[in-house]
C-alpha cells in the first residue's frame, strides 16, 4: 500500500506514493476546496425530520416560516428562521390543535401558510373525531405580523360545488386576481381526488364554480390509489406552472406537471396541458423514496424545490401513518425553454455544484462517461458533490450527485464516473487538485498531475496539458453553478 510520508509535486499534486484513504469519503463531508455559492442551500439533508407536506413560504420580511403535517395529524405547527438551514433547529410552535371531539376532530393534514392583504391564512385539511376520513378544508386567519404569535381564529370550512372529500388547498394571484387550487372527490368521477381551480371572492370564499384541470389518468398517478392532489404554483417564464403529486403515498409516490400560458385563461381547463411522465419521483441510488407533495421558495434569485420522501422502501402497514416522510430541499433549475428542471431527489450530502466550460456547456456524464454539452435536460447527470480527495490533505474528488457510489476517475486519457475502490489505483485515478482557473481566476481548474487537467475537446472531458495555449488553457477552466 502507499506509504503516508508523501510528499506533494510542484503544482500541488500528490506523488504517486502519496497517502490513500481507506475508504470512501463521507458524503457529507467538508474539504477546504468545497465552493461557496453566493446565495447557499442547506447542506443538511432533510432539513426537517417527519414533518410530511412541507410548505416554506417564499421570505416574507426577512423570514422563512414552515409548516406541515405532524405525525400525529393532531395540530398546526409553524416555525421560523432567517434561513432555510435555520428552520432545522428553530423552535416550533403550535398555532392551533384540534377539538377533543366533533367536527375537525380527526385527521389535521398539510396546512398550507399564506400572507394575503397584511394577514395570515392557514388552508388545512381536517376529518371528523367520529369519522377522520371525513375530510373537509378549513381555515385559520391571524392579523398579527409574525404566524408563530397566538391569536389564530377559526373561520370555518371553505366551502366548494361538493360536499366530499378535500384536502390540500393552495392559493396564489395571478394578473390581480387570486385563484384557490385543491384537490377533490367528484361525484360521478371513479376516482380518489382530481384537480380543481376557481377564482376567490376573498381569502375565505371562491368567487365561481370549480374547474377540474387534472384527473388521474396515466399509469404513474394510479398506482395503488387514483390520485392527483398537493397542487404547487410557480409562475415563471411566461407560464404558469403547477407541480402535483400522484398515485398512493409510499415509494410510488411522484410529482407531475401542468403547463398552462401566463396569458391563458386559467378557469379554462383545455388551457392546461399535462406533461406525460412524472417530473420527479424514486430515485434508488440516493435512496429516496416517494418524493412529494412540493412547495417552492427562492434564495436570493434561485428557486428552491421543497419536498418530503422517505429514506427507505419498505413500509410496515399504512405508509400514511409511517412517520418518516421528512422536510427536504434541493435547487430547482431551468432548462433553455424555460420549463423547470427537477432532477432527482439528491439525498445526503453536502453542496452540489454544476460544472461549466467558459463557453457555456455543461459538463455532464452520459453512459458514465464524462463531456460536455448545451442544453442538457437530465439534470442530475450534470451535478457533483466536491468531497475530500482519496490522496489526503490538499486533494478533492468528484462525486456524482444521482449515483452517489460513482466517482469521476481518470481512465487513460479520458473521464468516467466509476463505483469506489478500495484500491491505490483508484485513489489516484479519483483525486484532483483544484487550483484557480488557468484562463479566469474566478473560475477552477482540476489538476491531475505535474502540467496536466481536465480539459474539453470537441464535447470530450479528457486529461491534457494545456501549456501556454491560450485555447487550451480556456478549455481547463470551468465556472461553477
């Protein structure tokens, strides 16, 4: 094996005796080399442990607020920070529980917090103590600035066409008007729940009859239950875009996406189009399971995925009332159409980072192979995780994002992202050294030894010696996202 007392090579690289590190790195770990972005997500993942239906308004004078359902589906809970990683050890306060008996007296499910008109409005879902699955949408309203403060009065069930089961009510304005968004049982409709939209009188009534815009079709939204419901609005782009989730709430649970036109009539159901597979969903290798029921926030100009999934697949008995869907939150991105980006759901670790060349193309894996190209839709094939190198102090390595046991290696002249080895060959073919960019001190450079780094060519990412080119030198300089 190598020995420890290397020594490092002019440049900053390990010798080939340099130190190996006898197993893989955490993924969670800190290295020196780690980028800092300007306006930074939480590393921590989850945010917040069994709080299932997370909803985290956008910043609201300088403060996030979150609330969720709790696992005893007993209570409305909000808590609040300064910043999203601020919301994990934030003291949570109750802000209303339910009667012992009666109406509203069974299940309490995925409130949803909104400041409307200089005062607070709390959408949630509650059942009946006699009949908990009885449920119906309600709200809360409080005039004081902060939602953690007491004083939330009830004012009673929002009332739609039909008196069946509702639950998971969101609202939002759009061209001076504000619309409630929610999922439904219709009568005559041999579903779980559909999609609904209607224009709104005020925060506690609608103003005309609902439109359903979604019904549970597509072989992924009717698995184990025929379901679309936790309905999320993002307007960006020039559209109006709404995030659901689909079929029962174990791992099969997953997001889709309605489109509809800023310009389009909203209360016109054919102005909406679904997208034909689900956007977000179980992804194995971070081992994430059932990803759902979304919000969205902003840090700084980034738009922020918020979301709840298990770490596991297998559930004894009612996954509803298995307590571990946890709070989590991972960037949301935007393709070159200007529809969003999700991705997968990344699991643990810390900071993620896109890589790009100074001509705008991604670097991206593609059958484990490492290049670069534009507009890339597969978005978690373009992110990395920056974690201690294999070779000791002053190294780094590259762990992909999607498959968190792969990690970018030389191989010859070229790159691949291969499963970790115990093995020196591996630990060197695996760490880098990163350096200032040799064509743009802003940006990085990755060193593979003596004169040689990463380099692009002609949509390759392979090992090369840049030298005094000016060219080459560019093509070894890449920005970090």
């Amino acid at each position: 094996m190598i020995d420890r007392r290397s020594l490092l090579r002019t440049g900053g690289v390990l010798a080939a005796t340099g130190a190996l590190v006898s197993a893989a790195p955490a993924a969670g770990s800190d290295t020196g080399a780690a980028p800092v972005p300007a306006a930074e997500l939480p590393a921590r993942n989850p945010l917040v442990e069994q709080r299932a239906d997370p909803f985290i308004t956008p910043p609201t004078d300088g403060m996030y607020y979150l609330t969720g359902s709790v696992p005893e589906y007993d209570r409305i809970v909000v808590r609040g920070a300064s910043t999203l990683d601020g919301l994990a050890s934030a003291r949570e306060r109750t802000i209303w529980r339910r009667p012992d008996s009666g109406r509203m007296g069974g299940y309490i499910w995925a409130p949803e917090l909104h400041r409307i008109d200089g005062k607070w409005y709390v959408y949630f879902a509650a059942g009946d103590k006699d009949e908990p699955f009885r449920i119906r949408t309600y709200v809360l309203e409080s005039a004081n600035a902060d939602p953690r403060a007491s004083g939330w009065v009830l004012r009673g069930q929002m009332v739609t066409a039909w008196d069946t089961f509702t639950l998971d009510s969101t609202t939002f304005a759009h061209r001076g008007k504000r619309y409630l968004l929610w999922a439904q049982s219709e009568p005559g409709i041999a579903t779980n729940t559909n999609l609904y939209i209607a224009e709104m009188a005020s925060p506690l009534a609608l103003k005309t009859a609902p439109v359903r815009i979604s019904t549970p079709t597509l072989p992924w939204e009717v698995q184990g239950f025929k379901v679309n419901e936790g309905p999320a609005v993002l307007i960006r782009n020039g559209r109006v875009f709404v995030t659901f989730s689909a079929s029962a709430t174990d791992a099969r649970y997953c997001m889709g996406l309605l489109t509809a036109d800023e310009n389009a009539n909203l209360l016109d159901a054919r102005s909406w189009t679904k997208s034909p597979d689900p956007i977000f969903a179980t992804h194995a290798p971070t081992s994430q399971y059932g990803p759902g029921h979304n919000s969205f926030t902003t840090v700084g100009s980034m738009d922020v995925l918020v979301y709840h999934a298990r770490d596991y697949r297998d559930i004894n008995g009612d996954p509803l009332f298995d307590p571990n869907r946890h709070t989590r939150v991972q960037r949301l991105h935007w393709n070159a159409d200007g529809t969003p980006s999700f991705g997968v759901p990344v699991g643990k670790g810390g900071p993620i980072v896109r890589l790009s060349t100074l001509d705008g193309l991604s670097v991206r894996h593609y059958e484990y192979r490492l290049r670069v190209d534009g507009n890339v839709r597969e978005l978690g094939d373009t992110q990395f995780r920056f974690v201690p190198g294999f070779l000791g102090a002053g190294t780094t390595a590259l762990q992909s994002v999607n498959f968190p046991d792969r990690y970018v290696r030389v191989d010859g002249d070229s790159l691949r992202i291969d499963p970790f080895e115990d093995t020196d060959a591996y630990g060197r073919a695996a760490s880098f050294v990163r350096v200032p960019g040799l064509a743009d001190s802003s940006a990085i450079s990755l060193n593979v030894g003596a004169d040689s780094y990463l380099i692009h060519d002609r949509g390759r990412l392979v090992v090369g010696r840049p030298g005094n080119d000016r060219d080459a030198r560019r093509r070894a300089t890449f920005r970090l996202e």
